[in-house]
C-alpha cells in the first residue's frame, strides 16, 4: 500500500518535472531573443527613432544621424580644423581617378555636398562659427572642364577648413576681348550687396588653380595685410613667379577692396591688371601682402593653351605706368559693367556679366 503510494507519486513528479522542463526549453530562446531585441531597439530608439529596425542596421557615428544641437551661441570653429588632410592628390587625368568621367559633372559635384545651399553657399559646420564669410570670386569664359575640376575640390578643401562661403562664378557675356578686371569687381559689387549676408573676405580665383595641400588656409589675416596664396604653381616650377604679382588667388577684406578701389577696369586681354592692384595694396591700402611657405602653398594649373580672345594686352605696361592717377576714378566707384543674369546653381552662383567696350 506504502509502496503503491510512494510509486504514484514519483509518476507525477517525474510527469510535472518533464512538463516544466519542456516549458522553460522552450521559452529559453525566446527570452534571449528578446533580450537582444530590447538591447537593440533601445539603441535605435534613443538615436534614430528609425521606423525598421530590422532591416535597416545603421552605423550610430554615421553624422548623417548626428544629433546637433541648434544653438544661437556657437563657440567660433578652431583656428585649424582637425578634419583637414594635408597634402590632396590633385590630378587631372582620368585613368588616376579610377572614375569614368572626370572631372565630376556639376550635379555630382552637387551630389557630393549634400549641405550645399542653392547658389553654391555653405553656412559652415553645425557645431561651430566660422570667422570668416567668405566669398570666392572666379572670373570666368569657356573653361567649363577648369570650371568642374576647381568646384570638385575647392568644396571639399573649404568644408573641411570649416569656412563659411559662397562661389561665384563671374562669367563674360560676350565674345569680346576678356576684362578680368571688371568681371571681379561686379562680383563683388553683387556680393557685398547680397541680402541676408554680410560678407567680409573675398578671394579672386583663376578657374584653373587647385590648391594641392588644404592646410593652406582661404582665410582672411585681418585689415592690415592681404592674402596671397598661388605664389608657388607646378606650371612655372613652383618658382615664386613674376615677381611683384598678386595673381592667381588673392584675398582681401571688404574694407581693404574697398580702400584701393577694387580692381582698375582699364586692363583688356591678359596681363596688367594683378600688378595694378599689387600698387593699389602695397601705396594706397599701405598694407603688408601675407604670403604662406611653399611647404602648403603649391597650386597646380590645368594646362591650356592662351585663350584667343585674351591676347596679351600691348597696352598693359603704359597702363601700369599711371596707376596711381587713374586709381582713384577707375574701379569699383566707376564700374560700368552690367549683370544681364544671376543663375544660382547648387555648386554655385553664376553672374552673366556685359563689360564695357573697349574704347576705341
Ligand atoms: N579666363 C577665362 N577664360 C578666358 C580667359 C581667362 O576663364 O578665356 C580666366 C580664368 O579664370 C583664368 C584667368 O582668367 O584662370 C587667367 O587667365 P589665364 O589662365 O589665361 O592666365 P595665365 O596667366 O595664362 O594662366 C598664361 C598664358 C598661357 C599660355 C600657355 C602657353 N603654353
Ligand atoms: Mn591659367
């Protein structure tokens, strides 16, 4: 009888064990798969708030999904900015690319910067304000290709430099003989006067200068000295050219453009115009010109031919020799230049600009 009872209920542990066991067998991997589900969505949650998380795994330090606080009190950006790279391979052939066109057309260049804003402007990094609003200045006709490789890598090099900027691209309406000098001075009548802006450091830019090095900084060095950046181009072996110029890429202040009267708007053809305004920086502004080492400021030229509607300017040496008593009526203050249009790209704004003839 004692032995009958015993016997039973060793049946029904043995059955209650064999179903509890059974049970917690099963659950156990639907607990774990719920604790890494929870681990997981927390993730997605607090950063994303991402509508599939199963099917979409993101990479949390991605700064597409960077949280940013917006603040009106930014601290200004670090005199170097630590995403630069240093020394940029510039090349202007296609098979050292590994891409199929190059250079980028301008809706890949467009595509490439995604925080561009229409008219080629870049309100600066999120986190930081920059010092400067910068303006870039390219007199332009016919140089598309220059055009596409000079916005491929200036965006990246000015983004990385944690500027604030704007291109513009100061393009001859006409197939007249080329005035450098007018074209850069209504760019920077436009600009200056742009709404909403106020923009104080302009840089003049050939089309076909690429900095090699983007720790050579687009940055203006404050109202007692000018910028100028291509003394040292692979095109005359990095040689400091032509002694006294300014050409290529040079930055002023408003106020120190403003001082020498801009640019003289005598000067048709090529040549004349970069040594006139050096007289204007050095006699009129009285100002120092800041040239950084070679070891950063090295351009490459993309190479061309002389254009033919800018010949040498036969004219440019007598010209020189009265600069400083035409400088005070010949420049901004006398500019006769019309903007027939102003198209605002995504890459950048482009004047359509109708010079004065050249008197006869
Ligand atoms: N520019 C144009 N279109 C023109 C002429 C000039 O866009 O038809 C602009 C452009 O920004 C260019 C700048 O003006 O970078 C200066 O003109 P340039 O590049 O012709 O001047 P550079 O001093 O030319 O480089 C030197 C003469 C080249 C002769 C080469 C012979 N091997
Ligand atoms: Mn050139």
């Amino acid at each position: 009888m004692v032995v009958g009872k015993l016997k039973r209920n060793v049946f029904w542990l043995t059955v209650i064990g064999i179903t509890l066991g059974a049970w917690s067998w099963n659950l156990l991997p639907l607990i774990i798969v719920k604790k890494k589900l929870n681990k997981h969505e927390a993730g997605f949650v607090k950063t994303h708030c991402s509508t599939d998380v199963t099917t979409q795994p993101q990479n949390f330090n991605s700064p597409t999904f960077e949280t940013v606080p917006v603040s009106k009190t930014l601290k200004v950006c670090p005199a170097i900015s630590d995403l630069l790279k240093g020394k940029l391979n510039v090349t202007f052939t296609e098979k050292n690319t590994g891409r199929r066109n190059w250079p980028p057309t301008l809706e890949e260049i467009a595509v490439n910067n995604p925080d561009l804003q229409v008219g080629g402007y870049y309100p600066g990094p999120r986190h930081c304000k920059p010092s400067d609003n910068l303006v870039i200045i390219i007199p332009f006709r016919d140089r598309d290709k220059h055009m596409r490789y000079l916005l491929h890598f200036l965006h990246l090099i000015l983004q990385r430099q944690q500027a604030r900027y704007m291109i513009i691209v100061a393009e001859q309406d006409n197939s007249a003989i080329f005035n450098k000098g007018q074209l850069m001075n209504a760019a920077f009548d436009y600009a200056s006067k742009l709404p909403g802006h106020d923009f104080n450091c302009y840089f003049f830019h050939d089309v076909d200068l690429i900095s090699e090095n983007d720790r050579l900084l687009y940055r203006c060095q404050g109202e007692d000295k000018v910028v100028h950046l291509a003394a040292h181009i692979d095109k005359y072996n990095y040689l400091f050219c032509c002694g006294l110029t300014v050409g290529g890429v040079l930055g002023l202040t408003k106020q120190q453009f403003r001082k020498v009267n801009g640019f003289s708007n005598a000067y048709y053809g090529w040549g004349g115009e970069d040594d006139d305004i050096n007289a204007r920086i050095l006699y009129v502004g009285k100002y120092k010109i800041y040239r950084p080492g070679e070891k950063f400021a090295r351009f490459r030229m993309v190479s061309h031919k002389s254009d033919s509607a800018n010949p040498k300017n036969p004219q440019r040496r007598r010209l020189l020799q009265n600069w400083r008593a035409r400088q005070p009526k010949d420049g901004i203050n006398s500019l006769e230049a019309k903007v027939t249009s102003v198209v605002k790209h995504l890459t950048h704004t482009r004047m359509l600009i109708k010079i004065k003839p050249e008197p006869k």
